[in-house]
C-alpha cells in the first residue's frame, strides 16, 4: 500500500512538471488552462476508481468498503494509523487551513515567483533581485502553483 502511495504522489509530480512546462510552452499558463488539464484528469481518476474488477452495486458498498478493508487489518496497524492520523495529519491539516504563509522564505520569493509566472503566463526567466529565485528547485512552486 506505501509503494501505491508514493508511486500515486510521483505520478501526480510528474504531470504536475509536465504540464506546467507544456503550458509555458505555449504561453497558455493561466488557471483557465490549469483547470482545463486537470478536469479529465480528475474524470480519468474517478471512472477508474469506480470501475474495479468486483462490481459493486450501490453507493453504500462503495462508502463502507474501505471501512471493511480497514477492519481486517491487524489491531497494531489500526491503532497506528488512528494515532498517527490524530497526531500529525489532523494538526497539520489544520495548521495548512488557518495559518497563512507568513514566513519571509516564502513571501520573498516562493509565492512571488509563482505570481510573476501566472501574470507572465509561462516559467520562463525574468529580471529579479532575489538569488534564491535564480537557483532553487522550482518543484515546489509548481505544486504551488497549480493549487493556486
């Protein structure tokens, strides 16, 4: 199940990169654009998550069938995963929701780079003041932007 995990994140990195470098391409990086490239995505997604092997007949199975694949895991694993999931993803879920970006690392540079791209409509390189936005990984600012 972490191998699915991580290879789904991988996936998600890669047409995160790729699209956004097609989208520059062609000068078209706009959220009109980003939200028209993710729209088949998300139906891709969803017809195969819905189309398994087994049929299921109705929308119940469909909400309880992870709660049942849940119940036959080992007690151990069940309470790892109820301790981790209220110890670190509900607080950072959280701290993600209500607390703004308001570190100077990423005012500076992490969210201005990502504004200067949409308002240029592309990744291409542009006159700055700022090292880090000349030399650092430009991943994250990807992901960041196609949230924005």
């Amino acid at each position: 199940m972490r191998l699915k995990i991580i290879k789904l994140w991988v996936f998600i990195a890669s047409l995160v990169f790729v699209s956004t470098e097609f989208l520059s391409a062609l000068d078209f990086l706009t959220p009109f654009w980003i939200r028209l490239f993710w729209a088949p995505v998300l139906g891709i997604a969803l017809y195969k998550g819905f189309s398994t092997k087994k049929k299921r007949t109705s929308l119940f199975s469909l909400l309880f069938t992870p709660l049942q694949d849940f119940r036959q895991l080992p007690r151990n694993y069940r309470v790892l995963i109820v301790v981790s999931t209220l110890l670190v993803i509900f607080p950072l879920f959280f701290l993600a929701i209500y607390a703004p970006a308001n570190k100077v690392d990423s005012i500076n540079h992490h969210l201005t780079r990502v504004v200067c791209w949409l308002q240029n409509h592309n990744v291409k390189h542009y006159p700055t003041f700022h090292v880090q936005q000349l030399y650092h990984n430009v991943m994250s600012e990807y992901i960041l932007l196609h949230v924005m």
